[in-house]
C-alpha cells in the first residue's frame, strides 16, 4: 500500500523511519484539542483552538515523528473548524507523516 496522496508517494511506514531517524523520537504529536482544557490565555473558541494547537505544531514539530489529528475535535465547529484544520495541516511538513 502506498500513500498516493499531495505528500509524495513513500510508503508511509518508510515515511516515518525516516523521520524517527532524522529525530531521534518515536513522538507522535497528538493534537486533539478540547476547548474547556485549554490553557489560561486561549478562549473557548475555535480561535483559541487554533492558536493552541498552532503554538503546538510549532514548538514539537522539530521533535514529532509524526502528527496525529483528532478530526472530530475541528469538526464540531462545522466549516470555521475545518478551516483550522486545514490550515494546520498545512503547517506539518511534507517529510513528516500525519495521521487522521
């Protein structure tokens, strides 16, 4: 099986050897934020979901072997959640294997 998707066509576990190697880490970044557990500062909102979990990406992804997005998590605020989404996927790069 092979991943035919916009992030090349590597098989996926080849993928994430590779970037366990290239880490040194078998983390894989969980990003399933729950609104009502968010740290002080960031609002209930998809907002503050968004910039929680982009300040996530942004401080683990040099560690991360991979990233795992709780898609339901973004779905409950409809097309606004779905947005984030995207736009977070966007932020993971192509090199890293990411999981939904």
């Amino acid at each position: 099986m092979t991943d035919k998707g916009p992030r090349g066509s590597q098989r996926f576990l080849d993928r994430l050897a590779l970037r366990s190697a290239a880490t040194g880490s078998s983390l894989c970044l969980g990003v399933d934020p729950d609104p009502d557990a968010l740290p002080a500062g960031f609002p209930r909102t998809i907002e503050g979901i968004a910039g929680f979990s982009e300040l996530l990406l942004r401080s683990a992804m040099p560690f991360a072997t991979a990233v795992k997005v709780n898609v339901a998590f973004f779905e409950r605020w409809g097309s606004r959640g779905v947005a984030v989404l995207e736009r977070l996927r966007g932020m993971v790069p192509s090199e890293v294997p990411c999981i939904a």
